[in-house]
C-alpha cells in the first residue's frame, strides 16, 4: 500500500511540476516582454503624441495584419489602411496622451502577455502576445472639445520586434459623442 500511494503522489507533483514548467517564464520571456510594451509606448504611443507617422509605423511589420476597432465586416486590413487611420487621429487632434491601465478596476497594470485560462484548453506563456489597457486624451482641433477614450489591444510581435498582428477595441464613435456634447454646451 505505501508503494501505491508513494507512485500516486510522485505522479501528481511531476505532473503538476511538468504543468508549471510549461508556463514559467524565463529571464528571456521577460526581457522579450518588456521590449515589445515599451516598443508599444515609444511607437505606438509616442508616435502618436509626436504626431510622428513614420515613428509610429516603425512599429508594425510591412505584412502586418490589422482588425480596426470599428465593425467593417471583419475585413482584415493592412499597413497603410493602419497609417491612414493614425494620421488621420494625428490631423484632428491635440493634445494628445495616454494613461497605461484601467484593465481591472481598483487594481494597476496596462500590459499583459500569454494566457493562463482558455475555455478551448489552448493557453500560452508566449510573451510574443500583448494585451493593451489604457485612457486616450486629447483635444479636437476644430471645436476644442476634449476627449477620453477607453483603449485595448492584442499586438503579436515577431522574433524582430515587430508587430504582426493588431486588433483592436475601442469606440471611435464616442469621440464624436463626446465633440457634439462639448459643442451644444457651448454658446451660440
């Protein structure tokens, strides 16, 4: 009897050893993920507030593949349907920031990577993967209306830094909201 119970409980610490090791992250994962949050905010975020086109799409591969936050039919797009879309934000607005967080209320943290939980049983430690949480601000040029934005994202990055895959979730809509509110407050 005590072999019996000694091989059962041997099996299960190895198998939940052999659990754990697959998702561990390694000192180079890490180093990984740091590079690709902070390529984020230098790029995505500092080309933004920059209004500096070419620095944000330094970020994003030449073949990357882009769903928009708004409903287009699932189309994916491409590179320069993502470039026209950020100038475009660049050209009709000021002031421009982003807050890092919000992802859990009550709690900090705007970068995550992998997945630990998945109802399909697929996860990941992959730091290749990021979700993005934040507040975009700003100011429209034409009303001087504010604005703030409720922001997230997926980015895959390759093993070159850049971005493959974006898609993101946001409602562009409610900038517009919140520019016809600022202006029917103003005198007329």
């Amino acid at each position: 009897m005590i072999n019996r119970s000694y091989f059962l409980v041997s099996a299960m610490l190895l198998a939940c050893s052999a659990a754990h090791a697959q998702t561990a992250n390694t000192d180079d994962d890490n180093l990984i993920f740091e590079r690709n949050w902070k390529a984020f905010e230098e790029h995505h975020v500092g080309g933004v507030i920059d209004k500096d086109i070419d620095k944000f799409t330094a970020l994003y591969s030449d073949s990357v593949k882009w769903s928009p936050p708004n409903w287009n039919g699932n189309v994916i797009l491409g590179k320069e349907d993502l470039r026209v879309a950020a100038q475009s934000y660049m050209d009709n607005f000021d002031d421009l920031s982003f807050k890092p967080g919000g992802a859990i209320i009550g709690e900090d943290g705007a970068y995550f990577g992998g997945s630990t939980f998945s109802e399909i049983g697929k996860t990941s430690n992959s730091p290749n993967r990021l979700r993005i949480f934040g507040i975009w601000s700003g100011k429209h040029i034409e009303s001087g209306a504010p604005f703030h934005l409720k922001f997230f994202i997926i980015q895959e990055f390759n093993a070159d830094g850049k971005v493959i895959t974006l898609n993101e979730w946001f409602d562009p809509g409610s900038i517009s909201n919140q520019i016809d509110s600022f202006v029917s407050k103003q005198p007329k």
